[in-house]
C-alpha cells in the first residue's frame, strides 16, 4: 500500500527551479531516504511535502489527496515532520510542549513520548537549558507525539554524536519495522542512511537522478560521480 | 478640480521625501525610526530661527547640513550600538528621542504656531485655466521630484547605492561582501536625516510649525512606508502620490471619513499583500 | 502550595486598596490614586499583549476610548439602560478589536508597531473630525443617571468610592490575566509567540488564537477606559491620542510585562513620576523620554525584571 505519494512537484523561487517535475511513491512502513550533493532540493520537498511552502504538483497521503491542505491539517491526518534547524520552544519545559503537541492531535498527554525518547528526566527543565543532542531528541519527539503514521526528517542526525546517530538510526528502524511508520529522512551521513533505508532517491538540481535499493544505489556510476564519490 | 490634484501632489512630494529616508534606513537596517517625525520637525524650526536671519535659502540648506550631523550621530551613538539587540529595543528608544526631541522644541520654541515666510523668488502665482495656482507649491512638487531621481540614481550608480540595495535583499549576505557597514549606514542615516530636515523646511511655508507637527506627518509616513512595502523606494514614491491625492480629494468630498481612508487602504493591501505593493525590492 | 500562596497574595492585594483608602484624607491623592489605577489596568492589557503575543502595540489607546465615547454618543439617545449599554460598548470595542486582529497579527515586530499606530491614529483623526457625534476637540461631557449598578453614581464619582472600585476591578483583571497564562491557551499563544512555524506543524491554527490575545488585551484596555469616564464623566480625543498610547507602553515596559503583575507597577510608578516630575519641572517629556531609553536599552526586563533578580540572587 501507497503511504505517501507525490507527483509532478514543481517549485520556483523568482528564476530559480528548485525542482521540477518530482514524483515520489512511498509504500507503508518503509524507509525512504532522500539524498544528493547541497542545493538538490531534499529539504524543498520535504517542504512541498508537508505543506510549508506553495508548489505546484499533487500529494496524497493515504490515498487523499492532500495538496491544498495547511500543514496542520496534514499534522492531523497522520502527516508530521522535523526540521533541520532544531525547532523547539526554548522557554517552555520539556513537559509543556510534548502536551502542547499530544494536545493537537488527540486528548492525550503524550507522556509515553517522553519515555520513548529518554526525555522523562528533563521533563521539568527549560528546553533552552538542556544540551544540544538532548534539544535534537525533544526535536524528533515533537514530530512523533500523537502517533503520526508519515514521519519526514530534514537532518535528524546532524550534529549529533557517532553513538547518538546509532541510536537514532536503530530507533528509527524500530518504529518503522514495529509500528508501521512510513518514514522520509534527508540526511547526509551515509552510515545512517545506508543502515536504514529501504530505498533511497537520489536529487541533484532538482529531479530526480536515480532511484533503487541501497546496494543498487551504491553501485550506480551517476551517483558515484555526482554525489558519493569514492568515499562510498 | 486640477487645483486640488496638484495640492495633493504637494502633500505626496513632502511626504516621499520624508519617507525615503525611512525606507532607506529599513531597508539597510531593519529597523523603525520613530523619530524620524522630530527630525523633520527639528529641521523645520531650524530652519525658521535661521530664516528670521539669514533668509530661506541659508535657512534649508543649513538645517539639511546640521540634521546630517544629528542623523550620523543617531547612527553612531544609537543605531550602531543597538545593531545586534532586538530591533524593538531601537523602536523604544527613538520613541524616548521623540518624546525628547518635542520638550526640546517646546522649550526653545514655546507651544505657540510659527511660519515661515517663502522666498521672495518663489512667491508669485502661476495662471492655469480657471484659477491661479502658487509657485511655491509647484516649486515643493519639484522638490519631491528632485528628491525621488536624486536617491535613485545614487542607488543606482554608486558603491554605496549598490551596497544598500544587496542589504535590502539580504542583510547578512551583504555584510560579508568587504563593504565598511558602518560608514555606509552612517551616510544613509545622515541622507535620511538631512532628507527630513530639508523637508521639514520646504514644508514650513504652508504647514504653521507647532509641537505636534512631528507626530502628524510620521504615522502618514509610515503608512507610506509600510503601504510601498518595507525599504521600497518606488514603493513608497508610488504611495507617497496616492495618500497625497486621497488627502486632498477626501477633504473635498468627506472630510469626516477621509482622514479613515489611508488606514483602510493599508488594511486593504496588507491583506491582499502582507509584505506590501513592492515586497522587498529597493 | 505555590499556588494557594498566589491566591493569598491576591486576597492581600485585592484588600490592600480599600484599607488603604480608609487612611488617606480624601481629596488629591485618592484622586490620583483612583487615575493611577486606571492607567495601571490600562498597561496591564498592553502588557498582556506583549507577554502572549511578543508584540508591541503604539495604538492601544483607541480601545480606552472608543467605549467611552460609544457610551457618551448613545447615552443621549436613551435606548437601553446605562448598565447594557456600558456592556454593549464593552462587547462591540472586543469585536471590533477582534476583527482588527485578525489583520494585524500577520505581521511581526515592527510592522505591527507601525499599523497599529496607524490604526490608532485613524481613529483619533475620526474623532477629532466628525464633530457632529464626538464634539471634534473639545470632547463630550457625559450626563449619567443617579445609579450603575446599584450603586450610586455620586458615589462612583468621589475619589474614595472610585478608587476602591478601581482597585477590586484591578485585581479582577490580575487574576483574568494570571489564570489565562497558565491555562492551555496562555501556554499554546506563548508558544506561538516562541515559534509560530512549528506550532502550525503541530497541527494548530495560529491566527485566531494570536487574534483572541489582541481582542482580550483590548478588553482589559476598554475596562480601564470605562472607568475612567465614568469617575470623569467626559472623553476626549486627548484619551485615543498616539501619546496615550505610547505611555501605556511605556508602563508596561516600566514594569516589565515577563510576570503579570509587572505592567500594573510600571503604571502606578510611571503615573506618580509624572505628576512629581510634573510639580517641579515642565520637561516632563524629557524625563520620560530619559526612562525609556534607560529601560529599554539597560533593562529590558523592567522594574520586575529587577526585583526578580534581587530576590533570587543567593
């Protein structure tokens, strides 16, 4: 089954083409990262995905079309994402905003959310207060509170440690096999990527250059040239 | 009919020049001048103690040249200290400096209305069909004209011109492109100011000079301002000319609402379009 | 336990006025203090907006005034009693403050300084010009029946009795603005204020409730302005001024909006500076001038940002 499905995304900033005419079909419960060399436009279409920014193109999550939908709309049918830049609110404590998130999208308190991400022992701090691997994790457990089905990712690794993008790697693939969670990630280290992903799509200038299985992608000479180099 | 339309293109020449100035320091800066309107006032009153002596000409250009140190000394003591704290700090303080700046004025001044007389080689009246219109005025429609391709052309042709239209664009980028910042934006800051000065004593003739002058003609500015979208030249040239003739045609036609209508149209255009008629273009 | 002690602490402060007045000879300063209590619920809704919203309003002052002069234009006209008109005028400035909101909100920072100004302004213009209803300049003068709400208006009208009043309504509108920040909606507008983008993404609407902060800011403003020409029984556009406006901010920011409490300090220390300052010098503008600046720029927390400190320091 489609979890996700995206055609013919076109977005223009004044003369510039971001991307043109991208197609995307995700299946349920997989993993799908999206990778290519800076400027490929992986974050625009996260971007188009979720709803930040007009495009022109269709999306449709489950099968629905979702394209003219704000992002909370898609935030509550099932469609959350994170951002590159960490996006917290650094006044509030932990607790707050993992209730202020549960709060949209069902009754809940989200209280497992914080258990699931370690977070219980800072519930009570200011997020501003705790450290930066632990504000990337509150990150992530913003985007999952409320069970969302369709998780996107822009970055979660960055700047995080060698064993914390272990562990990010070892749960994403956890919530996905276990849960069924469909997950789209942007990330640039390849050790996460190639640890996780189930298929990988490969951008550069804005379409889409190649599509496959990781070991497919590893072997495929265009990529090499244009994006992994020797170093893979 | 014709009359009116050129009164308001009076009022629209004064006001650009005002709010070029404060365009101009948006876009360099980000920020608000709230005492852009005392400038403008200082300028005037100035300008009327040097004319009682000197006559006009000294009068406007002296003022314009004393508001251009005041302007660079805004710069370097307010604006370039409080560049990197937040841009409502700035609104605040130019406010305090208002506020000052109309006790200044009172006290010097005292609370009574002044005017200025016009210069002797402006103070005819030019024949136009069906009725007679003053040369002054025309000659304040020129100014605003002089002003408009003055600031454009030195936008357009000079380093510091190239400068601050990059900074309207993208305040960081621009910054790391080897330009001295500062002394670009104590130039801007100082244009600006003299900008206002001048224009507070072009527009003394015919507005009788009191304390409450400066608030007046500021929230007009902003709305020129903010209507021609924020650090817009054209933009703000293009609304300057249309709030000129609402002004006048509204004092025709409804006096009591027209005074309304400036604010429904920024409601209007801010809805339809939040960053303004001319986004974020110089 | 921290909570009932800030419901004692409102129970004191609530009873501390009306004690107070009982020692203070009536005339002068229970006259100031009454005015002062105005000024302070008046800063208290500007300071509201700032805390919830993060922004910063230069035309507040229209909803001081435009209930009173609702109540003065249709009092003449004798279509209900005096106590539903006081509410319908109360109602009718929240809606359109509403709706006012529901534009101005989309922009931040400075430009919303600048449109507000604008629209206070535009008001102020408005009243000033259409003098068939508001008395242009000089204002209109209010003639008010012998009761309001069961009470007698004289009564309303002597320092004494408007100063108590006054100040229960204050502490009302202390414990509104209190229990509202600690509610879901206080914490969701504080979040939108922090970051507006990731609440979208978390699935709420945004612009209601940042439109709903403004309407209710202009609420706690238009209380301050209906007391205010009730004890005066006289408006004038002097009231929707710009300047009025920019002192309510200035007494927020006086008294620091990050606690509630801060705005309704800033506003008693600012209104008693000015009338001090104002005994002996006539450079009042430039006294307040000076203690913005210095507020701004060396303690943008204000006078509670500063007790704060102190107490906590080890």
């Amino acid at each position: 089954m489609i979890a996700l499905a995206a055609t013919g995304i076109t977005k223009t900033y004044g003369g510039f083409t971001a991307l043109s005419d991208v197609s995307l079909s995700v299946e349920h419960g997989e993993i799908r990262a999206l990778i290519g060399p800076n400027g490929a436009g992986k974050s625009t279409l996260i971007d188009a995905l979720s709803g930040r920014n007009p495009c022109l193109g269709r999306v449709e999550l489950m099968g629905a079309d979702i394209s003219r939908l704000t992002p909370g709309k898609r935030r509550r049918l099932g469609l959350s994402r994170s951002f590159q830049k960490t996006s917290i609110f650094p006044r509030m404590t932990v607790r707050a905003q993992i209730e202020l998130a549960a709060r949209a999208v069902d009754g809940s308190d989200g209280m497992d959310v914080l258990d699931e991400f370690d977070l219980r022992p800072l519930a009570d701090r200011l997020a501003g207060d705790i450290g930066y691997g632990d504000q990337r994790r509150l990150d992530l457990a913003l985007a999952m509170t409320g069970q969302p089905h369709t998780l996107l990712l822009d970055e979660p690794a960055a700047g995080l440690s060698f064993e914390e993008s272990k562990r990010l790697a070892a749960h994403l693939r956890d919530i996905a096999a276990r849960r069924g969670v469909t997950v789209v990630i942007v990330e640039h280290d390849m050790d996460v990527v190639f640890a996780i992903a189930d298929t990988i799509t490969v951008l550069q200038l804005g379409q889409v250059l190649a599509e496959g299985r990781p070991d497919d992608i590893r072997a495929n000479p265009d990529v090499v040239r244009a994006y992994l180099g020797s170093a893979a | 009919m014709l009359i009116q339309c050129l009164n308001g293109l009076v009022y629209g020449a004064l006001l650009f020049s005002l709010a070029s100035g404060l365009a101009l320091m948006f876009g360099l800066r980000r920020i608000v001048n709230f005492s852009h309107g005392a400038l403008y006032m200082l300028g005037a009153y100035l300008g009327y103690s040097i004319a009682t002596k000197l006559g006009f000409w000294p009068a406007l250009v002296l003022s314009a040249l004393a508001l251009a140190g005041l302007g660079a000394l805004l710069d370097a003591a307010v604006f370039r200290p409080l560049q990197d704290r937040d841009p409502l700090i700035i609104l605040l303080v130019t406010f305090g400096l208002a506020l000052i700046a109309e006790d200044v004025v009172q006290t010097i001044w005292g609370n009574d209305t002044h005017s200025l007389a016009m210069p002797a080689l402006l103070a005819g009246i030019v024949e136009l069909p069906g009725s007679s219109f003053p040369v002054y005025r025309i000659a304040i429609i020129a100014f605003g004209l002089l002003v408009a391709g003055g600031l454009s052309l030195w936008l357009k042709f000079s380093r510091v011109g190239l400068f601050v239209r990059a900074a309207s664009f993208n305040p960081t980028l621009a910054a790391i492109q080897g330009v001295d910042t500062d002394r670009v934006s104590l130039m801007v800051v100082a244009v600006g100011a003299a900008l206002a000065g001048a224009s507070g004593v072009v527009a003394a003739p015919i507005l009788s000079l009191a304390p409450s002058m400066a608030a007046d003609i500021l929230v007009d500015s902003f709305i020129v301002v903010v209507v021609g979208g924020l650090g817009s030249l054209t933009g703000a040239f293009i609304t300057a000319l249309i709030l000129g003739q609402i002004n006048v045609l509204g004092i025709v036609f409804a006096p009591e609402f027209t005074a309304l209508l400036p604010f429904v149209i920024m409601v209007g255009v801010l809805i339809w379009k939040p960053t303004g008629l001319a986004g974020n273009r110089v | 336990m921290k909570n009932s002690l800030s419901w004692l602490g409102f129970a004191a402060l609530g009873a501390v006025g009306p004690l107070a007045a009982h020692f203070i000879p009536a005339g002068m300063t229970l006259s100031l203090l009454a005015q002062a209590t105005f000024a302070a619920i008046f800063a208290l809704g500007i300071g509201f907006l700032i805390r919830q919203n993060g922004t910063i309003s230069f035309g507040h002052a229209a909803f001081f005034g435009l209930p009173g002069y609702a109540v003065a234009a249709l009092l003449p006209l004798k279509l209900m009693p005096l106590e539903v008109l006081f509410a319908a005028a109360l109602v009718g400035t929240v809606a359109l403050a509403f709706a006012i909101g529901l534009v101005v909100v989309r922009v931040h920072g400075i430009a919303f300084g600048m449109l507000t100004l604008a629209i206070g302004q535009g008001l102020y213009e408005a009243a000033t010009r259409w003098r068939a209803v508001t008395g242009g300049h000089d204002g209109m003068t209010l003639r008010l029946p012998r009761e309001v709400f069961g009470l007698p208006v004289k009564l309303l009208q002597q320092p004494h009795g408007m100063f108590v009043a006054a100040w229960i309504v204050m502490t009302l509108c202390l414990v509104a603005v209190w229990l509202f920040a600690r509610s879901p909606w206080g914490r969701l507008t504080e979040a939108i204020r922090d970051n507006e983008e990731r609440v979208r993404f978390l699935g709420y609407r945004t612009l209601l409730p940042r439109a709903a902060v403004f309407a209710a800011s202009a609420l706690l403003v238009a209380i301050a302005g209906m007391l205010s020409v009730l004890y005066n029984a006289f408006i004038s556009p002097d009231a929707i001024h710009w300047t009025a406006s920019g002192s309510g901010l200035i007494m927020a920011i006086l008294g620091g909006s990050a606690v509630a409490w801060g705005p309704l300090l800033g506003g008693f220390v600012y209104f008693f500076l000015k009338h001090a300052a104002g005994a002996y010098t006539t450079h009042w503008l430039s006294i307040i001038g000076v203690a913005l600046i210095l507020v701004a720029v060396a303690f943008p927390n204000g006078l509670a940002g500063l007790m704060i400190r102190q107490r906590s320091r080890p």
